[in-house]
C-alpha cells in the first residue's frame, strides 16, 4: 500500500500513543517509522516495538544520550546494541534526526557522528510502502487514541458539530 510520508508518520504517532507509549515519544518514534520504511528497512523490527512499547522508550531515551552526548563534544558516540532489531530501528532513528548524521555499524557495535549545528540533508520521499499486515496494526493501535462516536462525547466537543451541516 502505497501512502504519504506525512500520512505514515501521523498513523506510526497514533499507533504508538495508542500503544502506551508516552507523546514526545510516540511523536519521534512516528518519524522514524517513516525514515525507517524509506530506507527501505524491514518492518518486523518496528511490529515488534510496537508489541513491547517499552523498546520505543528505551530507544528514544538512548537516541537523547546520543545526542546529549553529541552536544558536549563532536566525537563519534560509540552505544552498543546487541538485538538485532532494536538496532535497526536505533540506526533509523539517528539518520533520521534533523541535524547532520554519520551511522557505522559493525556487529553489535553502533558509532554516531551527530553535528548538531548542520542541518540534515537527507531527502523524503514522497510515498512510502506499507505492508497491509503493517498498515492494518497501525490502524488498529491508532484507533485506541479515538473518542467513542456517542451522544455523550459529542456533547464534551467531540465532532464537527456545526461543520456537519457545511
């Protein structure tokens, strides 16, 4: 299925805030899906992450040490990831930051050069390929974030109300 970077990244931000996982993170973690998926990066990683949402956390927690790590020297970071999957999505998560990125990776080994003063040059695509099985979990997750169609929840502002009848 074939979809807009923007609409993927708003699916991947809803699937992970309806997985549990708390908003700074689901925000970043719905840009990295994305990267990820451009870069052309298998999507067994990421339906994993969505299944154990506390992975989404702890990567988004070691993506801020790298880059803490970045601002107090232009070194490479050197972190150490031995779960396959867990550092695949670490690498799509770094490349996909907006600053200027370099990622070697050698066995469980991941090196990141972060120049937080440039900006990124890596270029979006415009549409992106999504599994069916992947689309429909993102959906699914996505749909936990939505207010009840009720009575009820209409009257709390839920709803076009008067934009209904435009």
């Amino acid at each position: 299925m074939s979809r807009s970077w923007t609409e993927v990244q708003a699916l991947a931000t809803r699937a992970a805030a309806g997985a549990g996982v708390p908003s700074a993170q689901s925000l970043a973690f719905g840009a990295m899906l994305a990267r990820h998926l451009a870069d052309g990066g298998a999507e067994a990683p990421l339906q994993s992450a969505l299944d154990a949402p506390e992975r989404i956390v702890a990567l988004a927690q070691r993506v801020e040490e790298v880059i803490e790590a970045a601002s107090v020297s232009p070194r490479p970071i050197k972190t150490v990831e031995p779960d396959a999957a867990q550092r695949a999505l670490l690498v799509s998560w770094l490349v996909g930051l907006p600053c200027r990125t370099a990622v070697d990776v050698s066995g469980e080994t991941v090196l990141a050069a972060l120049d937080l003063s440039a900006p990124s040059t890596r270029a979006r695509t415009e549409r992106l390929l999504v599994s069916a099985d992947l689309d429909a979990d993102l959906g699914a997750l996505a749909a936990r974030t939505y207010v009840a169609d009720s009575e009820a929840s209409r009257t709390m502002g839920a709803g076009a109300n008067l934009m209904d009848t435009d």
